[in-house]
C-alpha cells in the first residue's frame, strides 16, 4: 500500500493505530509487533504479537525511522514495536510547546 | 492533510472524552464525530457551497466546522455583531451557503438555507453516519473576514494543509491529562476562536465556552470547572485585572496557563496580572489570522526569566512574542526588500507550510513564498521577536518614522493611565503632528503636561505629543484592536480638518 501524509492504518496484533506523518522515500514495510499493519478500514486476522517484536506505541508520540525518513504519529495505543523494513521506529522525543491556544 | 482526519484520530483515540462543554450541555469526542459526519452527508445531499456561522460558541459550532470540512465546502464564520447592512452584504457574498444562525434569522433571511443552531445540532443526532471521504488537503477549509482595522474587511483563506501543518507542527496529539479543561472566550468568527478549538480537540482537552464574556462570569467559571488553561485578548485580561481590584490573588488555583495575544497588551496590566496570578504560567502568542494563528510565543519560562532579571535586554523580553515556532521562517526586511540584521526595525517577512498570505482571488505570497505581514517589528540577538505594530500606523514626522507603540508605552507606564493611543495628524509644517489621547484611571485626571515631560525625558522631543486628550475610552473592535483610523476621524472632526485619506 502506498504511504502518503495522512494514510491512517492499524495494526494486525494490537490496537494500536498510527497516522503517516511524513511519508518514506521509497516503498517501505509497516509492521507492528512482527506483522504488516493495514489500512484503518480493513479487518485483518488478528494474531499476537510476534516473538522478538515486543513493544508498545503510545498515544501521541511519533516514531521516526531514519533510513527511509517516515515518521508516524501514533492515535490509539497497543503492544507490538512499530518497524520498517525489518528495523525497529524510534521514538522522536521533543519539548512539547506551551499551550498557546 | 485533510482536518477530517484530526476529528477522525480524536474519536478513535480518545473518543469517550468530554470535547466541548456550553452550559449544562457536553458532546464528547466520538459524538461530536458523528455529528459532524451526519452534517457532512445533509450539506452533501443539500449541495450547499459553504457553510456560514452566525452566533456565539455552541455545541453546534464545531459540529458545523467539521461538516463542511467533510462535506468539502468551506467554513465562514461571520461576526454576528455586524450591522445589519455588513451583515447582509457578507452572506450575499455566500449565495450557496447554508446558514446555521443563532437567535432568530438574520433580516432578509429566505427560509431554507437558514437553520437554528439548536435545531441544526438536534436534527444530527443519528448514529453510523459514515465518515466521510478523504479529502482534497488543498480544498478551502476556512474562509475568515479579517477585522479591517486599515481597510473594508476582506476574506482570509485557509487550506486544510494550513491548518493541519499548525496542528501537527506545534501541537501534540493526544496530550492533555484526563482533567485538563481549556476555557475560550474568544469569538468564533476570530482565527484564534478557530484555532483553539481545534488545538485542544487535538490535544484531547476538554473545551468550556464561555457565551458572553464578563471579569466576573470568566472567574467563577475558571473555578467551577476548574479550568486549566486560558486564552484572552489583552482587553478582557485587563478588565479580570481590574475586577480584581486590590486583591492579592485570583483565587483559581486550578489554573496552569494562560495565554494572550492578538493585540499589545499594556505592560502595567500583565505585571498585575502575573503577580495576581502567581502559580499559573503566561503564554503571549502571536500571529495574524493569514498565518493560520500563532507563529511566534514567549513562554511560562520566558516570562519568569525576564521578570527575575537585572539585565535590562532580557528584562525587555516581557514585551516581546518570544521566539518563532518551528517550522516558520522570520525575514525582517526595510523597504526596499533588503534583508535586517537583529536589532534593526523593519516589515516582516513570514514563510512555512502554515503560512496561506491568502484572500479570495488573490495570493499575497511572493515567488519564494514569503508573506508580508505589513507588521514592523526587530529580533534580539537571541532571535526574541519584537513587534512594534502595523505598518500603516507609522507616523511620518519631519521625515522621521515613529512607531505610536513605543511612546504609547511610556504613556501606559504612567500610573494614571489605562489606555493610550498615539496617531499622526496631518501638519503643514512637519508632514504629521503628533496627538496623544489617554484614558484616565478612575476618578484620576493626569497633567497633560507631566505626560508630555515623561514621554520627552524617556524618548526624546520629537517622540512628544505635541497634544493630549482626554477620552472615556478608545474606539476597539469586539476583539480588542484598536480603530486608529476612527481616533484620527474624531480629533480631526473636533478640530475641523478632514480626516486624512
């Protein structure tokens, strides 16, 4: 599936959902905990997390992966380590600004 | 991307949150989803053009937002306090356009494309509304009539990419705790009305609109609810500060952060009110509605360093906007286009994805996308923004250009004042002469004379009015901006001169 700024997609192990952010350069692998997430209105076979792809992605945090430079934004928290081709998403930390609104 | 997709992740992110509450009603996330959605399908199957708001916040106010938004139609919300001659030439401009109005419908109002907000909102309470299709992120979101300060009102435009890039770009997703509630009372028709309701949608806090504001209302709701955080306009916190009187504290401890901006604020007025409200930290935000809101802020942090300090350039600070978000690019350019090095003044150039410079029919972005604010402002040496007002407000004096901000300032310092506006009047000899009008405090009557020596021993001679009146208020919008052009109006009348093209 092709990933654009805004593509929402969910995972086949967990809760969790995340949204594109920043779409990867090339064609790139989503999986979480092990397995290829979908889009938001599929209904995949669940099955659990995978062996080696424990994790959790959390609510508003966004995961950075630098070789490709896709950044998700997670919106709606579960288990399973969010990966791109294979290599584990880090978590993007920044200082939140005050609220200004 | 498309704002449809911020209400979308809000629902299934924390869809069992309260999302706005007006009076005793509340509409939590995943509801106000599905209204809005139910909107987007009737404004579809209407096939209406726009959709225009007419009245305070309500719970309707964002179940139309987000309609139109899903729909694809833009949003216009219109200042319900126009006359009725600004008014009707306003939704003539919107002949499509369904009409969710407050009260009774405007004069003139031809039956069907008109609806109460109450029915509107009720007629939309059915569930499995199906969320509507992704969307063209370059469609016209929002369609926002700028105040008109210097000239008749005209439409600001603003994209979903726009307002989505300031979402994304300053807020985080989902970051409000469980018990956090912001109160807005600012209007919905004003870009920072829009803009709060949508950044604190996204951070998942619970919003309390406040109908009509007033000092009293405003502090007994910040307490019943306990409301954690706050927007005002400079006018309303001056009138919280006054209210308060001789107290030595606000009494709303709930309260983490209050944020400001959208006009200057008086330096007397936010050093009381830091004192009064001593555990809450202050945001001044600033940005112009062209800019999808805040570009620029100076933080609870900011604030407290300049207060503490001995070194007078930080100390300054306190009357700055602070830094620019990330994301926005700042050029401080004279007029010939040549770009300013920190501590020169000059008009301000503003360039990021949030950025529109838009108005229906025309661009004001150059070819490298830059947007002229028509604000003169300078940067510290640590990148602090300092706006000095519009452009068009300078005053030509003997040829020397004067900002009315810097000596409006010195006549605020004055114990006596409340309200201070400094404009130009034409002059044979000088170009423009220099008038001062000032508000006294209540029950005081300043020394012109002592004004003019105070603002002469701070500035210098050609910074003095030559003349200071003495008004019961000043002419501002319903959103605190000064009328300038009104101030020139009147003492030119008074003195029997036109007033200036």
């Amino acid at each position: 599936m092709e990933l654009k700024a805004g593509t929402q997609l969910k995972s086949a192990v967990s809760t969790t959902e995340v949204v594109v952010v920043k779409p990867p350069g090339g064609e790139v692998a989503l999986t979480c905990g092990g397995l290829p997430m979908v889009g938001k209105d599929e209904a995949p076979e669940m099955a659990g997390v995978q062996p080696g792809h424990e994790g959790a992605a959390l609510l508003g945090k966004r995961y950075v992966d630098g070789p490709s430079d896709i950044e998700v934004l997670c919106t709606k928290a579960g288990d399973g380590q969010l990966a791109v081709d294979g290599r584990p998403l880090e978590l993007k930390t920044a200082k939140p600004l005050p609220s200004s609104d | 991307m498309h704002l449809g997709l911020v209400l979308d992740m809000a629902a299934s992110g924390f869809g069992d949150r309260t999302a706005v509450t007006v009076g005793g009603d509340s509409v939590t996330y995943a509801g106000l989803a599905e209204r809005s959605w139910a909107a987007s399908a009737q404004i579809g199957d209407r096939a209406v053009s726009s959709v225009v708001y007419l009245g305070t916040n309500h719970l309707a106010y964002p179940v139309a937002l987000f309609g139109a938004a899903g729909a694809g139609v833009p949003f216009v919300p219109l200042n319900y306090r126009l006359g009725a001659d600004q008014l009707a030439a306003q939704l003539e401009a919107h002949p499509g356009a369904l009409v969710v109005h407050e009260g009774e419908p405007p004069a003139g109002a031809d039956g069907d494309r008109f609806v109460g907000r109450q029915e509107f909102y009720d007629s939309l309470a059915v569930t499995g509304a199906a969320e509507p299709e992704a969307q063209d992120p370059d469609a016209t979101c929002l369609l926002l009539y700028t105040s008109g300060t210097t000239s008749a009102p005209k439409a600001a435009v603003l994209r979903h990419r726009h307002l989505v890039s300031y979402l994304f770009g300053t807020c985080e997703f989902g970051a409000a705790g469980h018990d956090e509630a912001a109160l807005v009372a600012v209007p919905p028709y004003h870009i920072a009305g829009v803009a709060n309701l949508l950044s604190n949608l996204y951070a998942g806090r619970r919003i309390v609109y406040l109908d009509r504001f007033d000092p009293e209302g405003w502090l007994r709701t910040v307490r019943e609810e306990r409301v954690t955080q706050a927007m005002v306009i400079p006018t309303m916190l001056a009138r919280i500060v006054e209210h308060l009187g001789e107290e030595t504290d606000a009494g709303t401890p709930s309260l983490a952060s209050l944020s400001y901006g959208g006009s200057r604020m008086a330096p007397a007025v936010l050093l009381r009110a830091l004192e009064l409200f001593g555990s809450t930290g202050f945001v001044n935000a600033y940005g112009l509605t062209e800019t999808s809101s805040t570009i620029a802020l100076l933080g609870p942090d900011d604030h407290r360093d300049a207060l503490s300090s001995a070194d007078p350039a930080v100390r300054a600070r306190l009357g700055s906007v602070g830094r620019l978000l990330p994301g926005i690019e700042l050029e401080v350019r004279d007029e010939a286009g040549r770009v300013l090095p920190p501590g020169e003044p000059g008009l301000l150039f503003l360039r990021g994805d949030q950025v529109s410079g838009e108005y229906t029919g025309t661009s004001l972005l150059d070819d490298d996308g830059w947007f002229c604010t028509r604000d003169r402002g300078h940067l510290d040496a640590e990148g602090y923004l300092f706006v000095e007002g519009r452009a068009d407000d300078t005053i030509i004096r003997g040829g020397e250009n004067i900002a009315p901000a810097e000596i409006e300032d010195v006549l605020l310092d004055h114990e006596g004042v409340v309200d201070a506006v400094v404009v130009g009047l034409p002059d044979d000899e000088w170009g423009q002469r220099l008038v001062g009008v000032v508000v006294p405090a209540e029950g005081g009557h300043p020394d012109p004379e002592e004004l003019r020596r105070l603002v002469r021993a701070r500035l210098r001679s050609s910074k003095t009015p030559e003349h200071i009146e003495f008004w019961d208020e000043l002419p501002r919008t319903d959103t605190g901006k000064l009328l300038r052009r009104t101030v020139i109006a009147r003492l030119a009348e008074a003195q029997g001169t036109a007033a200036p093209a």
